[in-house]
C-alpha cells in the first residue's frame, strides 16, 4: 500500500511538472526535457490502465520499455540543457535547473542499479523505494525551481509600482484615510 501510495504521489509530481513547463514556456527552451516529461505521464497514464485491468503482466513490459525510453530522454535532456548553457554568454537557469535535476536523477538511478546488481539491495520492496526516493526529490527541487524562475521579474515589477508616483499618492490617499 506504501509503494501504491508513492507511485501516485510521484505521478503527481510529474504531472504538475509537466504542467509548469509548459505553462512557463520551458519547453521552448529545452523540448528533450518536455518530451521526458510528456513520455513519463504517459506511462504512469498507461500503467494505472494496466492495473486498472489486471494486466499486471504486461506492467513489467511497460516498465522496461520505460527504462530505456526515460534514460534516453533523459540523457538527451541533460546533452540539450549543457550545450545551451554554454553556448548562451548569459546564465540560463532553466537549463542549468534541468541538468542539475536530471543529473540527480540519473545519479541515483545508477547508483541504485549497481547496488541492485552487487546484491546491496535485496528486496524488490527497497529497490523501489529508493528508486521512488531516487525520483521524488530532484523532481519536486525542479518543480519548485520552475515555479520561481520569474520570481525576480515579479520582484522587479513590484519595485517599479512602488516608485511609481500615481501609486505613491494613491497609498499617501489610503493611509489619509485610515489614520
């Protein structure tokens, strides 16, 4: 029940990632990363089918045929986000943000299959775990990263209201009022 629990919890995360890159304009800027994403939703969408119908057979093709995918992306993704920050003369923190977090990522997903295979991880219960820990953490450090990437902007505007003049009088009107 844990391990249903945190599936659903890492589908989530996922959606809402996938959501935020594309409400942000992020895919314009790395569109490896979107397709990671977009690949990821659709083989949680596809796995809660399959279970949905008892198939859970099939789940470990599904799982497989995933693997390969997801690092693939994944691998191209971090290629894409390197290449970019380095050709821009500026800092670009969607794709500074992408390589770090799928870097991650696949750090733990490859620490975790070495120990799965030296014999450190014997149970498919903590292989999950650490797989489902693996993924959750990055994931939710980028979507929070995502969600604030235009928090200077908003800071600047901000300022800029604030030394506005109509703005001015409009506060030195109210605070008339109240006191």
């Amino acid at each position: 029940m844990k391990a249903l629990a945190f599936w659903a919890a890492c589908a989530t995360v996922l959606f809402a990632l996938l959501l935020v890159v594309l409400a942000a304009g992020v895919h314009r800027r790395n569109w490896c990363f979107a397709a990671w994403l977009g690949s990821g939703v659709a083989v949680q969408l596809g796995a809660a089918c399959l279970l949905a119908l008892g198939w859970q057979r099939a789940l470990r093709y599904l799982g497989q045929a995933d693997e390969w995918i997801a690092v693939g992306l994944a691998l191209g993704a971090m290629v894409e986000a390197v290449i970019r920050c380095q050709r821009s003369g500026v800092r670009d923190e969607v794709n500074l943000t992408v390589a770090i977090g799928l870097g991650a990522i696949l750090a733990v997903n490859a620490v975790q299959t070495l120990a799965a295979r030296q014999g450190f991880i014997a149970t498919s219960e903590l292989w999950t775990w650490f797989r489902n820990i693996g993924f959750m953490g990055p994931a939710v450090w980028m979507l929070l990263s995502f969600s604030n990437i235009d928090f200077g902007r908003a800071l600047r505007v901000a300022r800029e209201l604030m030394a506005s003049p109509k703005l001015a009088e409009a506060l030195g009107f109210a605070r008339s009022l109240v006191g």
